[in-house]
C-alpha cells in the first residue's frame, strides 16, 4: 500500500470533524466516499468528452454523411 501526503484546510478539516459527528461515520469513511463519487463524475466527464472527440472526427453534417446509404 502507497502512503500520500495530505494536507487540508483547516476550514475542509473542520467540516470533517463536524460531519463525521452528525453522520456518526469516521472521518477516513466520509473521505472515501466522498472520493468514490469524485472519481465516478470524472470518470463520466471523460467518457463525455471522448464521445464528444469521436464525433468531433468528422466535419460532415447529418445529410453529407448519410448521403448515398440505403437503409431498408
């Protein structure tokens, strides 16, 4: 297991401390969830803006693309 160096806010630690004793979680669990769901939106933000480079790959419109292909 790595180790990182963290080092929050006082204000970001604070508002662990006082959560961490509303929701009756440990700071470290409020931590990982808190990263799972950052990760998670990140994640969908790539998977985004990889659709949006694919379809950035052509310059064609709707019409020029579709032009000459029969669908039945």
């Amino acid at each position: 297991m790595s180790t990182i160096e963290i080092a929050l806010k006082q204000g970001t630690v604070e508002s662990l401390l006082t959560f961490s004793e509303i929701l009756k979680k440990d700071v470290n669990t409020i931590l990982e969830e808190a990263l799972e769901q950052y990760f998670e939106a990140e994640q969908q933000k790539l998977m985004e803006k990889n659709r949006e480079d694919e379809n950035a790959m052509t310059n064609l419109d709707y019409d020029e693309f579709w032009d000459g292909v029969d669908v039945d």
